[in-house]
C-alpha cells in the first residue's frame, strides 16, 4: 500500500511484563519516552564460526545490540561500518556492541574472513531473536538497534524499515547508563 508520503523512523514501545513493571515504575528514568524498560528477551545464536554465542554470557554491561538485514544490504553495511568506527567511543565508556544479522553461519562466515569486526556479530536466518525483538512483521524483517543495560533492561530502541544510523545520539544515550 502507497505511504501517501508519511514514511519516518518511528520508535516502537513495549509495554513491560508483569514482572518488571514494578521496577519500570520505580526504577531510574528511562533514557527514550515514552519507552519504559522491559526485561530484554533472551537468545542463543551462532557466530561465524558456528559457536552458540548467549545474550546471557555477552550481557556483562550496556549493551548496543543492532538487528540488521544482513551483509548484502548496502544501507545495513553502511550501518555495521559507522559502528565499527564508533566502537572504540563506545567501548571507553563502557558500552558493548552486539551485532544479529539475517545472514547464515556460512555467509557471515565469508564476508567476516575479509574485514575487521571489533564486535561479535550472530547469525538468525530464521529471524527467532529478530520475532522476539519485534523486529519482524510476519513477512519481512526489520532493522532494530536497542541500548539494554547491565539488569538485562530495555531501556531505548528503535525499529524501523530503515537501519538507524544516529549513533551520536546512542552515544550520549548509552553513557547514561554506565
């Protein structure tokens, strides 16, 4: 169906469990409104190598985890190098990156043998953690970049057709949280 021009990237809320409301209610303010923090929904994916990588082992902190199409995306690709030049910054203060990508073991495989990736980066070629995440709309996946603090809290994010590429704003965003 025809946009009639109202296309954005537009941020996507969940509303916290049962669980975590308490803790959203009274615990530090969240970093996105009208996002209030839910516990981030866990997954077990391969790397490159075909190692199982756990969010619960990677999670040691502020956590940038990115949802991407994929390596033969241009824009994707475009989004995974900005961030490549970004994660020294990110990681003085304190801020891991985690990148789940739409490609299979074997083609992460290829395409990470000829560059240098400073972060892990999984494989989800059946968009399980893209679903969990939101970033799916039953047909297509979308593109997902999530800041997760060290209690496994959501606390921003933004889904969208299109990869996010504002990592200034993530920047000052994830320091808050360390």
């Amino acid at each position: 169906p025809e946009d009639q021009g109202m296309m954005e990237l537009v941020e996507i809320s969940k509303p916290p469990s049962a669980e975590n409301s308490h803790a959203a209610a009274g615990g530090s303010k969240a970093l996105e409104q009208p996002l209030r923090s839910y516990e981030a929904p866990l997954w077990a994916l391969p790397d490159a190598k075909g190692q199982v990588q756990r969010l619960t082992e990677l999670l040691k902190g502020p956590t940038l985890l990115v949802f991407f199409e994929g390596f033969s995306c241009l824009r994707c690709n475009e989004q995974i190098q900005a961030l490549i030049r970004l994660h020294d910054q990110f990681q003085q203060q304190g801020t891991r990156i985690i990148a789940i990508s739409s490609d299979t073991v074997e083609s992460l495989r290829d395409t990470l043998g000829e560059m240098d990736c400073p972060f892990p980066i999984v494989a989800d070629p059946d968009y399980r953690a893209f679903r969990q995440w939101g970033c799916h709309t039953g047909q297509e996946p979308l593109h997902g970049v999530f800041l997760v603090d060290a209690r496994r809290s959501v606390r921003w994010q933004a889904v969208s057709s299109t990869p996010y590429t504002n990592f200034t704003r993530l920047l000052r965003e994830s320091a808050q949280l360390s």
